[in-house]
C-alpha cells in the first residue's frame, strides 16, 4: 500500500524512554505533517510505508470467536454493529474516477439493500496517498459481513460493472480491517452539528498498543472512563470508536471524528487538551502506557457519500 502515514515513534515508544513523545501522541489533535508543529523534532516522527498485501481474512476464525471478542456484550443493549474499514489503492485520479463511479452507482446502493447503512466514502485530505480511496461499511451482524459482499457480487449490475481488464483495473489492491464498535458507541453516527455541512472533513485516528492488554485498558478509557463523553462536550463530534478484530497494525483500535472545517477541528481539540476532565482522566495510572502510536489522516467525503 503506497499510503504515506505519519507516525510518533520512539525507541522504545513509552513513558521511560519518552515521555513528550507519549503525552503528545495521546493529547496532540495533529498526527500528521501537514499542520505545522514546530516543537516536533524528527526524532518523533517518521513516515513508513506499508506494504500492500491481497485482503485477507479467515471468516471460520471470526465465526468461531468467543461472543464477547465480538462485542455483543455492552451497557446500553444497543445491537453493535460490526465496522468494516477499507482502504483502496489507486493508481492515478483518473482511475479513482472510475473506481469512485462504480461505488457510486453499484456498490453503496447494492450494499443499502443489504442492510449496510450508512456508508462513507472519503478521499484523502491530509496524510495518505492522495489517489486512495477510503470506505466505512457498517454491518449489523457478523453473518453481514461474511456473506453481504458475495450476494452483491452475483447480481447483474456488480458482475457487469466490476469484471474489468487487467490493464484497466477500477484499483490496484484494496485493504480491510474488521472492528466491533464500542459498548459507549456502539453503532455509526452521522453527527447533527456538522450533517448537511459542504466543508466538513472527517479525522480517522488508529491507536496502536504494544500488546492486547493495553489495548484493551485503552478502550475501557474511552468507555468507562469517559473519554468518549469528553470528546462530545467539547466538539470533537464521533463517527464511530471501533475495536479492531482483524487487519493490519494490531492490536489497535480505530475511531473517526467529524468536523465543519478544519478551523473548528483546531479549535476544539484545543478545548480536549484543557479539559479539567480530561485532564484528570489523563492522569489515572491505570491507563498509563496504553499507546503506543498514533496515525492520523484527515479526509474528505465524496459528494455520494452517506456520512
């Protein structure tokens, strides 16, 4: 995957070797290069390019997991949906077009019919390759995922639209994470505050710990410790808080944040920083040591896109 992702490491990425790094990574709105921080020194950030590999998944090994890996279990006995992020490479804005064409007209209304809804469609503003495309595909149950692609696939509209030339491919190579949504989130939310907003951008932040112990601490912090709370009075409006059960960069956790602007966005995340709550949760040991990096990208939704 020839995506520029910009990340805070150290070596080793702790609260020893590195505690700027670690009080910036978890607190800072800017995980990427593209806004100015004049503080970061290089020691803190490096750029690293992923390797692009063919989507897999085992969908025995999800089938079989334990009922509370999946998320099935929270307070509100809401349904939690299952969230399947994809990210598609593309080699020029030409192709993006056609790939953009094709989502539009055959796959997001294919997949509606299915039951997924609402899905986003972004394109890169700040801090991925600039061709890519990105989609949020909601599920309602895991048996949706399993099987939601392969019924699109046999209808007339997928198999005609999608059965192109190897010289003409709509993308290169497309990559997918499977998450459960949060028990203090547990479904996709398309905010009030910024819906209908033609300059709205979308934040997609994934969380990477150092083992699943402090993964899962980081995602008790945004449920019961409130975290989540925190980030709705002040402005940083949720998409959705996922907990990702299969794909790259694992353990991690993946949420998304909406805003009017990017001004507002700024603005906001500097009211997160000094929040007395947030300042106070911040400081529980608990939670110490629980991220280890942070990527952040800034997106923007195509003018067919649900969220």
């Amino acid at each position: 995957m020839k995506m520029f992702e910009l990340l805070l490491r150290s070596s080793p990425f702790d609260e020893a070797h590195c505690p700027e790094a670690l009080e910036w990574a978890i607190e800072s709105p800017h995980g990427h290069a593209n806004l100015h921080y004049p503080h970061l020194t290089p020691s803190l950030i490096s750029c690293r390019i992923p390797s692009m590999n063919r989507r897999k998944f085992v969908a025995a090994a999800v089938a079989a997991a334990p009922v509370t890996l999946l998320g099935n279990h929270h307070e509100k006995n809401e349904p939690t949906q299952y969230l399947e992020w994809i990210q598609f490479e593309v080699l020029n804005n030409s192709r993006r077009g056609a790939l953009e064409n094709f989502l539009k007209s055959v796959v997001v209304p294919g997949l509606n019919k299915l039951g997924c809804q609402p899905i986003g469609v972004f394109r890169p503003k700040y801090g991925a390759h600039g061709s890519n495309v990105f989609m949020l595909v909601p599920h309602s149950t895991i048996e949706s995922f399993l099987t939601a692609w392969d019924e699109l696939a046999e209808t007339p509209e997928y198999q005609a639209a999608a059965n192109t030339e190897m010289n003409e491919p709509l993308y290169e190579r497309m990559e997918s994470s499977l998450m459960s949504g949060f028990s203090h989130m547990p479904t996709v939310e398309v905010p009030e505050a910024i819906k209908g907003e033609k300059g709205r951008i979308f934040e997609i932040r994934t969380y990477e710990s150092h083992n699943r112990l402090k993964g899962k601490l980081k995602v008790e912090m945004f449920n019961e410790g409130g975290e989540i709370e925190i980030f709705r009075d002040v402005g940083l409006h949720p998409v959705f808080f996922g907990k990702t059960l299969s794909g790259p960069l694992m353990p991690n956790l993946i949420y998304m944040l909406g805003f009017k602007n990017m001004e507002e966005r700024d603005k906001n995340w500097k009211q997160f920083s000094a929040s007395p709550a947030w300042k106070k949760l911040r400081a529980n040991d608990r939670y110490a040591g629980t991220v280890s990096t942070i990527t952040d990208n800034i997106l923007v939704p195509t003018n067919f896109s649900q969220i």
